[in-house]
C-alpha cells in the first residue's frame, strides 16, 4: 500500500498507511488546504485536489459541527487551530519586508582546505527517487569518503554557498579532489539551490535551506544560532534577486547540521515563488 506524508507547519510528517492518513482528516487534524505526498507525485498536492482523500473531509465536517456545539471558548479556538495551519499562515503573507545588505562570503576554491566544510550535496536525482533532499556542509575529504563509500556518484548535486545552480559532482571544478575515476558526465535537470544569509548578532550565518515550505524549512547551516529569537535574513534564490525574510529558530536537527525555522514574515513575491515552482497551487 502507498506511504503518504503530509505537511505540518515547516516539517514532512510521514510515512504513513493510507488509513491512519484518513483518520488525521476525518478528524479534523488535516483539512482540504493541507499538503500531502506519496511515491509516484511530482510535487505536494492539496487533499482537495485528491478525490480519494478529499472525500473525508465531509465526516470531518460533520464531527467539527458536533464538537462546536459541545465545546465553548478557547475550546473551540484550540480545535480551529488544530485544523489548519494555512489560516495562520495567510497572516504572514504579503508583508514588504527590507532586504538587508547581508554580503556571503566568497570562497576560493583554488585555496580551499580538504577539511573546510564548505560544500553542499543534493540527494534524490542520483538514486532515480522523485524527492530529493540537501545535505550538508562537507568538506572535501568527507566527499572524497562518501565517494569511496558509495554514497554519492557522479549524478549526485553539489555546490557552494557561491553558486547560482546545482551541478553534478562529475562537472564539478575539483572532482580530482574526491575521486580519481573518470567519471562521465550526466544529463540531469534540476531547480535552482535556496541559500538564507542571517545576521546573528553582527555576523552572517549562511547556507543551504532544504524542504523549502510557505512556513519555514530546515536551515543548513555550521554556525550556532539562538533559539526562539527574531532574525532577519536574504533569501536568495539561485541568480534571483535576494528576498528579506524574518524567522525564528524552532529546534536543532537531531544531527546537528542545521536547524528547524519558521517564517514569521513571507513578501508576497516569495510566497508566489515557492507556489510556482514546487507548483502548489
């Protein structure tokens, strides 16, 4: 039976059997506006776009009734929150924010150490899996073993927080540096790296962000962020023009390469960027 994931605030949830994910919306958990996936999507869809799963929301809707008429105050106010997240999401949106002049550091590759972790991977097109996931920062002796170890190829995605696109490691500048095999190069395509460029107490923490939503995503990043605290950021979009962003640190990934964020404010141009490209609309 197929696994299906869905979405909660800036985090994949999942895999889970097709019932229990019919239980979330028949009570209420999910709603008609929730994303969802499964092996076989070429992107997140709403539950409303999908006949099979939106049929549920109607008991949903028939136990939320009951629940209104049992319940009073912040009861209610609780259970409507619980629903839905696209209602506090759509408070966010549209909200000009000023792009900070927040410059990323350049990087020398002709002088880069084997041990400086500067490098991010892309994971998922390699394999022939339709998601793909960032990882990161390596540094070239960590590339050069997980080469040997087979557990990226010539096919898999890397770059720098410099670069404008993805390449493969087989068209990457220093290849020699993590396999002396020949490798031929690949016919792939793919969208553009998301970099975010903080300001953390007067100084820039940089990197990849991965499992890019309208709520958040996970920031990889080797410096040490605050929890909890309002930072103001760019987020910069392959060679689109920077975006101001601000957002809070939620939590530290359990492997400790990055960080859980939240938006607390989304312009309306970059909120229209991640609906067209990961098509969620």
């Amino acid at each position: 039976m197929a696994q299906w994931y869905y979405v909660e605030g800036s985090e994949r949830i999942g895999p889970m059997e097709q019932t229990a994910l019919e239980n979330l919306i028949a009570l209420g958990t999910l709603n008609l506006e929730s994303y969802v996936w499964r092996k076989g999507f070429p992107n997140w869809v709403k539950v409303k776009d999908i006949e099979e799963l939106a049929v549920h929301t109607e008991s949903s809707d028939a136990h939320s009734n009951a629940d209104d008429v049992a319940e009073s105050g912040s009861a209610k106010s609780d259970k409507r929150e619980r629903r839905t997240h696209s209602t506090e999401q759509a408070q966010i949106y549209d909200k000009e924010i000023k792009v900070e002049n927040i410059q990323s550091r350049q990087i020398n590759l002709k002088n880069i150490s084997s041990l400086d972790k500067e490098f991010y991977i892309k994971i998922g097109a390699d394999r022939e899996e339709s998601v793909e996931v960032e990882y990161g920062p390596y540094a070239l002796d960590e590339l050069k073993k997980m080469f040997a170890q087979k557990r990226i190829n010539e096919k898999t995605f890397i770059a720098t927080i410099n670069a404008d696109k993805w390449v493969t490691l087989a068209d990457f500048d220093l290849v020699e540096k993590i396999t002396d095999t020949r490798l031929i190069k690949p016919h792939l395509t793919t969208n553009d790296p998301v970099f975010l460029r903080a300001l953390v107490d007067g100084e820039v923490a940089e990197g990849i962000v991965r499992d890019l939503s309208l709520g958040g995503g996970q920031f990889l990043t080797k410096e040490i962020l605050p929890l909890q605290k309002k930072l103001k950021a760019n987020l910069v979009w392959g060679n689109r023009k920077a975006i101001g962003v601000h957002f809070i640190v939620t939590r530290r990934l359990e492997d400790k390469s990055g960080y859980v964020v939240r938006f607390i404010t989304l312009t309306s141009n970059l909120r229209a960027l991640i609906e067209n490209v990961f098509q969620l609309e």
